[in-house]
C-alpha cells in the first residue's frame, strides 16, 4: 500500500512541476520591455579578505549602467539582450563587435564591456524566470608608452586599438513582480543575477577586475547657472552609486610613522557577481546612436 501511495506522490510532484514551468506569464508583465539605462545599473562583486587575511569578504567592485530590451511571453517565445559598461557615458563606447568611433579612444587606453544573449528561458518552480545564453565579454586595448620627459614631452603615446571577444555560457535568473508591488512610473522593477568562477572564464574576471569602473549616476539633471551669476559650471543632482570602501586598519591610528601590517585587505578575484537591478519601460529595442554625454 504504502508503495502505491510514493508512486502516486511522485506523479502529482512531476505534474505540479510541469505545470508551474508553463505556467503563463501574468498579463501585466507579458510584452517588450526596454531597459531604462538613466534608472538601471549592474553591481560587480568578487571575493577579497580583510584583517589580513583572517576573513573572507564581499568586494564590490563599482557599479556599471545597463541597457537592453527583454521580451517576456511564455517561456518559449521569451528573450533577454543586455550591455553592461562603464558609466562614462550614457551609451557604450563600443559596439559589441568591438567598433568604436575615435574620438571614445582619445583619452583612454581600454573599453570594457559585457554583453548577455538569452538562447533558453524557463520558469523556475518558484515562478522566476531563469534564462541561460551567452555571456560575452568585449575589450579593446591599447598599449601605452610614456617616454621620457623633455620639454616637447606631449603626454603617453597609445599604441593601435587591439579588439577581444570571448564568450562562455552563462545563467540569468530573474525575479520580476507578480502582484503589481514593483511597478513604478509607467514601468516595472526587476532585478538579475548571475555568478561566473574564474576557473571557467578567466578572460571575464581579470578584465572586470582591470578595468576602471566611475560612479554611476542615476536620474542626473544638471542645470546652468543664471546669466548674472558668476560662473561656476552646471549644477547637477542624481543619485550617486559607487562601491564601499574597504574596512578601514585599525593600526592606521597607532602613530604617525607606523605602516601597519601589509595586505590587511586584499581582492582575491576567485568568482565574479553581477546582481542587476533594471527599470524595466514598455517598448522595443532600436538601434542606439553612439552620442556622447553623461
């Protein structure tokens, strides 16, 4: 009897499951979505120690914008594309092919930039959506030369852009609202994470970990001062997002002169988080002109 009654268990748990993976999308969420790059950013964590080593710890990294365009249905019918970069500007400074336009390269030796391509979206049990496709990581970089001082000295010298793109498969797990607690000003908020291991893509967490990653300003409005002002330069607001500082060495206070134990924090760089965090606006995706701006 008892045998009878674990087989019968077993098909209602297979047949809950196979509902709940095609389950509906709810109605208010299904359709395209664009990525809101003003009011959206990726957070970069990787692991480090502090107290010389003693204890293991979160590092954040910086915090990067996103752009990109989801397409929500029922599982099969449903895609995800995100480009995640440096927030020197609202759009990328290179397209994913590693194109660039000049003047991006005038100033500055490297580009980085992170791109997600959804190939196949399910629903987990607990109703997120869970997407797995490829991650790709695309960097241009340049070798610098700085020569020796004189008097005509003119600054580095950059060598010719070097173009690389690599990509390893990669999971994207969603949480989206279901009761209509996370929409917000005409759109929706989402978030996204995903880990990678260096040990399977070691090309993405060295270059995360080089590249400079500037403060992301969200919802920046930036205003000129009146005419019978003395000029000081725009006036901006935003909200700022850049990563914690490290816990500080307590034996920085112990005197003046002393340098304290070395190494008492350290990056260690063995796993790379991307949590993404996405103001979701209803529309589709278009090519984007590659403008400048903050």
């Amino acid at each position: 009897m008892s045998k009878h009654i674990a087989v019968f268990a077993i098909a209602v748990l297979f047949a809950f499951g196979i509902l709940t993976l095609g389950a509906k999308t709810p109605a208010s969420l299904a359709g395209s979505w664009l990525v809101d790059a003003r009011h959206s950013d990726a957070q970069l964590i990787t692991d480090g120690t502090t107290d010389s080593g003693k204890t293991k710890i979160d590092v954040t990294l910086g915090f990067a914008r996103v752009m990109g365009a989801l397409k929500i249905d029922d599982p099969a019918k449903s895609s995800v594309d995100l480009h995640i970069y440096p927030a020197t500007s609202m759009v990328e400074a290179i397209e994913e092919d590693g194109k660039f336009k000049s003047r991006w390269m005038a100033n500055r030796a490297n580009h980085t930039m992170l791109c997600f391509h959804s190939k196949n979206v399910t629903r987990t049990s607990d109703g997120r959506l869970q997407t797995t496709g490829d991650l790709i990581l695309v960097r241009v970089d340049r070798n610098v030369e700085v020569p020796a001082p004189t008097e005509a000295y003119a600054g580095p010298v950059y060598g010719p852009p070097i173009t690389h793109r690599v990509s390893h498969q990669a999971t994207l797990v969603f949480d989206l609202p279901t009761d209509g607690s996370g929409q917000k000003d005409g759109g929706i908020q989402a978030t996204a994470s995903t880990k990678v291991f260096r040990e399977d893509f070691p090309q993405l967490v060295k270059a995360v970990l080089n590249t400079y990653w500037p403060p992301v300003v969200q919802d920046e409005k930036c205003q000129a001062p009146a005419s019978d002002e003395a000029y000081s330069g725009a006036r901006c607001s935003g909200t700022v997002l850049q990563g914690p500082t490290f816990p500080e060495d307590p034996a920085m206070h112990i005197g003046e002169d002393y340098p304290g134990p070395q190494n008492f924090n350290a990056q260690v760089g063995e796993q790379l988080s991307l949590v993404i965090h996405m103001h979701l606006t209803p529309g589709t995706a278009q090519a984007q002109p590659m403008t400048g701006g903050n």
